[in-house]
C-alpha cells in the first residue's frame, strides 16, 4: 500500500536538479508570520556587510528585498562566492549545524540596497517544532543546497575553463528554470540569469579576464546571449550538446 504521508505537505522527490523540489518544497519568506511576529526588519545600504567571518551564527534571515552575496575568502586573499540569494530565500541556516558559539567563517553582503527579517536561532527552533510544515521545508531546503554544494564541488575538478564555467551556467540555469516555469512567456530552452561576469568569475574561482573571455567564445558559439544593459541568457540544450561533445576550450 502506497505511503500517503508526505502528500499533507505537497513535498516531491528531487528529480533532475531539483526543479519539482524547488518549487514545491522550499523554505521562503512566505513560511514565516504574516503578521511580523517574529524576528525583526533589517535594511542594508548597498555594499554592506549583513554579517563578517568573526560575526557569531546565532541568527537565520529570510532576503524580503534586494541581493544578497555570501562568500568565502581564497589562498589568493580574493573571496569565493559561495551563494547568491534572492528575494524570499532564508540565509544563515548553517546555524543550526555548529550552533550560536560558532562563527560565521564567511561574509554577507548586500549587493544593492536591501531587506531582511533577521531571527534569532532560538525563536526560529521554537517556531520550527510547533509547525510541521515548516519542519517539512526546512529539511528540503537543506537537502536541496547539500546537493547544490556538492554540484559546486565537483565543478572545481574540471581544469578547461570552458567545461568549469559552462557547467556553472547550467547549473545556475537548472536552479533558476523551475523558478521561470510559471511564466507564460518561458522558453524551457533559454533561461534568463540575474548574473554579472564579476558573480561568475568568484563562483568558478577564475579571474574575471578570464571569465569574459570564455563567455565571449560562448557567445560567438551561439551558446549564450548578452550585452549591455541585457541580461545574460543561457541556451541550456545548446550549451549541454556543446560540452558532450567535448568542444570547449
């Protein structure tokens, strides 16, 4: 006999990068009080830190407004980005790992002036254990940026700058699709990412020369889209085909 018991919840099993999972099941802004009860109203001037590497982790925030960058530092003294968040997204969750008396060990910053409900890690447990739900989508969410960060991971094994970096926009466009699904105007062919050349080069861990170069040869290849004041756009089935084959440089 079938297990109904997850259905309560509207939660699916990841399939492919986790679009399903995604869309049902993710921990956002909209789990939290309507009524702001709990946490408090943060802005954040562009440019500024939400937190730094010596900072403790005892708070978890939901993004309500703007962009969020967390990163780490590198050898070089250069930083590496580890996640860019967006409107809705909770950051900060790995409080709950090492706990308050930990540290951060990275940085949070405010790309472009923003807001956030920042929440004490204690509150967030309680209002964690009187609502299943909740519990429901914080699980997925951790399992979901687990599985994020191991992608990541494995993009650093790959030495060509061409397989690192289009493995990286097919891996930011796989996350983003599930998001543009609901548009009526979505081509499942092409996604649209909110991403500078600067995003990139910190995410792959390349010099943004470099970066721009590569995008270049990717974009004469007809493999990405962009210019000034466009966004950048992926095409996920030409840019998969093109790195089977073995053609990046």
């Amino acid at each position: 006999m079938p297990d109904d018991s997850l259905k309560r919840y509207k939660l699916q099993f990841p399939q492919g990068e986790h679009e399903d999972c995604l869309a049902l099941t993710e921990l956002t802004a909209e789990h939290l009080p309507p009524d702001g009860s709990l946490g408090r109203l943060r802005r954040y001037r562009p440019k500024s830190d939400v937190w730094q590497p010596d900072d403790r982790a005892d708070r978890i925030y939901f993004l309500l407004r703007g962009r969020v960058v967390i990163s780490a530092g590198s050898a070089d003294g250069g930083e590496v980005s580890v996640r860019v968040i967006e409107p809705g997204q909770p950051f900060g969750e790995l409080c709950f790992c090492g706990g308050p008396t930990e540290y951060r060990r990275t940085t949070a910053r405010a790309e472009v002036e923003s807001e956030a409900t920042e929440i004490k890690v204690g509150d967030f447990v309680d209002y964690v254990r009187a609502n299943r739900e909740v519990f429901a989508a914080v699980l997925f969410t951790f399992c979901i940026r687990l599985g994020n960060a191991e992608k990541r991971l494995a993009l650093f094994a790959y030495r060509n700058a061409g397989e690192r970096l289009g493995r990286l926009l097919l891996h930011l466009a796989a996350s983003a699709q599930a998001r543009q699904a609901s548009q009526p105007e979505h081509d499942k062919g092409k996604v649209t990412l909110a991403v500078t050349h600067e995003e990139l080069a910190r995410m792959a861990v390349m010099s943004r020369q470099r970066v721009t170069i590569t995008m270049g040869e990717l974009r004469r290849h007809g493999l990405v889209d962009y210019g000034r004041n466009r966004a950048l756009v992926v095409n996920v089935p030409a840019l998969t085909d093109y790195l089977m084959v073995g053609l990046a440089d």
